[in-house]
C-alpha cells in the first residue's frame, strides 16, 4: 500500500510541475473572464489565426483600458476612428505598449505573429528592461524565461491562432508582473 501511495505522490509531483493548458481550456478561462467571445457560428474558432487589431483587443480588456475616450498619441494612417477596435489599439499606443510601424501604419488586419505577442505581453508585464540581444530573439527568448509558450510551439514569424493566443494568454496570468 506505501508503495502505491509514494507513486501515486510521484506521479502527481511530476505532473503539477507540467501542467499546461488546452487550447479549449485557455479559451474558456477568457470567455469565462469575458475577454474573449465566440463568432455568431456559436464556436470560439480556436483554429483561425488572430490579427493585430484582434489581439490588441484581448490586451486591452485584460488591462481594463478597452473603453477609453482620449488618446495621447497621433492616428495611425490606416486607423480610422470608426474602426471597431480604434480605442482598444489607441489605448495601447498611449501608454506606449504598441507603436506600429515606421511609416505611420498599424495593419490591423495583418495576422500577429508569434514575436509580436511576445513583445506585447512582456512589455504588459514589465520584463522589456530584462530583454538581451536583438528582435525578435530577445522577445521570443524572455517570452520562454516567463513560460507564456507553455503548451505550445511555434517559430518568431509565425501567425497565431486564437487557440494559441488563449494559452499564451492565460499563462501570463500567472506570471509575476515586474516594476508595475
């Protein structure tokens, strides 16, 4: 019986320690959090790649900053202020967490890469600082040290999918925000 209980205890050691979540598990933490929605098709379309404008979102609700009024920043050019996620990317912009492009554009709908998260949430969390060496491998490299890639794999120029998103999203929840 001691020898069942010790492995049955090794076993779960060994998996609390690994433990990642699901795309579908990730996912339904943001919905339950409502900082994410499904489509009119009633699923959440984990498979489908997320662009700029739509990540950008998801960062501002989790910032409680997505209702915001005032920018302290010029437009970007390709930004109308009829476009529906206008506030959340402007709101962003304003306390320098996002800067587009050097030609004065944001491309909204281009899909976001991997490195791009990156640089976003460990800006959010206050590791920008802590960053070594060049773009994007000093984004891609601390984005590991702080385990927001934990459950899944992809390459710096890569789109995201929303699955992935979710679960980069969720593990930066337990990660220890820095200087803020």
């Amino acid at each position: 019986m001691k020898k069942i209980v010790s492995i049955l205890l090794i076993f779960c050691l060994l998996f609390s320690f690994s433990f990642s979540y699901t795309e579908d598990e990730a996912a339904n933490i943001l919905v339950t959090m409502k900082l994410m929605s499904g489509y009119p098709d009633g699923t959440l379309g984990l498979e489908r790649d997320i662009t700029r404008a739509e990540f950008c979102t998801l960062i501002a609700k989790m910032l409680s900053i997505d209702n915001e009024e005032s920018f302290a920043v010029e437009d970007f050019s390709d930004l109308p202020n009829n476009h529906w996620a206008y506030k959340n990317v402007m709101a962003l912009a304003t306390r320098g967490i996002i800067s587009g492009y050097g030609d004065t554009t944001f491309r909204p709908s281009n899909n976001v890469t991997y490195a791009e998260c990156s640089a976003i949430l460990v800006g959010v969390l206050g590791y920008k600082e802590d960053m070594e060496g060049v773009w994007p491998t000093n984004v891609t490299s601390m984005a590991e040290n702080l385990k927001l890639d934990k459950g899944f794999s992809v390459e710096a120029s890569e789109k995201m999918t929303r699955g992935n998103v979710s679960i980069m999203l969720v593990n930066s929840m337990d990660v220890e925000m820095k200087g803020n």
